[in-house]
C-alpha cells in the first residue's frame, strides 16, 4: 500500500529555546493536522532587544500523510 504526504510551513516563537519554538509550532499545528509525521526546521531566525535575544522564531515544515 503507498501513501501520499503533504507538507505544511509553519512558524513557532519562543522566548527560552530554539526547541521550544519547534515544539509549540509542532504543537499548534497538531490541534488541526491529522497524521502528522515528521517535521523539518527550513530557518531559524530571532529578534533582538536591548542587545540581547528576545524571541527565537523557527520555521517548520511539518508532513502528514493525506486519509
């Protein structure tokens, strides 16, 4: 049996770590993709304030297979 994927671009914020970035983008696109199965960081990419970082921002593409 094959199966056909789609993949999805999103972006997660955090103010602690890069991988909590990930995990909240993973995690908000899970309340509305099924089948979700695996997830690649396309960027990453932050915001600075007062000379010191702020917010890491990640981009995430994340696939699911189509029912």
């Amino acid at each position: 049996m094959s199966s056909v994927y789609k993949k999805i671009e999103v972006v997660g914020t955090s103010d602690t770590t890069l991988g909590d970035a990930i995990r909240n983008a993973v995690s908000r696109a899970g309340e509305t993709v099924k089948n979700m199965g695996w997830f690649e960081v396309a960027e990453i990419r932050g915001r600075i304030r007062d000379g010191a970082v702020a917010e890491f921002q990640v981009t995430v593409k994340v696939g699911f297979r189509i029912e």
